[in-house]
C-alpha cells in the first residue's frame, strides 16, 4: 500500500514545517505512544496496519486538511486587519 496516495495531506505535509500535525494526527488516529517523524514514517512503511487503522488514518487526514484549510484562513484574515 503506498500510504502517500492514501494520506495525501499527511504525505504531502509530513517531514516538512507542518509535520508536526502530521504526526500528531497519525500518531493518536493509529496508537503511537510518544509519536516521532521516524516513528510515525516506520508504521506508515511497515505494511502492518489493520483495517480499523486505516479506516482512522483516513479519517485523521481529512481532519488534518481541515485543520491546515482553517489555519491558513485564519492566517489570511488576520493579514488584513489593520
């Protein structure tokens, strides 16, 4: 399974300034205790994930557009308050 086409927001986001919401949003969606990028990435890698993980994973990324979609707005309208 290539988890990039599956989680686009986590794989276009993950290991970059916002990778920390990335892994966040996986790490709680899949049970990772104390979650890293590495951790993370090596769950993602490691081809061992159950459908109910999946089902959450996908979940988390939708979650996590809507996160970056309303920081961004808010970021926007912000920028314009003088």
């Amino acid at each position: 399974m290539d988890w990039k086409v599956l989680l686009p927001t986590v794989g276009r986001v993950l290991g970059g300034p916002l990778g920390g919401m990335a892994v966040e949003a996986v790490a709680k969606a899949i049970g990772i205790s104390e979650p890293t990028t590495a951790k993370v990435q090596d769950a993602l890698d490691g081809n061992t994930l159950t459908d109910a993980q999946i089902v959450a994973l996908r979940e988390a990324d939708t979650q996590l557009k809507v996160r970056m979609r309303d920081r961004k707005s808010t970021r926007l309208n912000s920028s314009h308050i003088t």
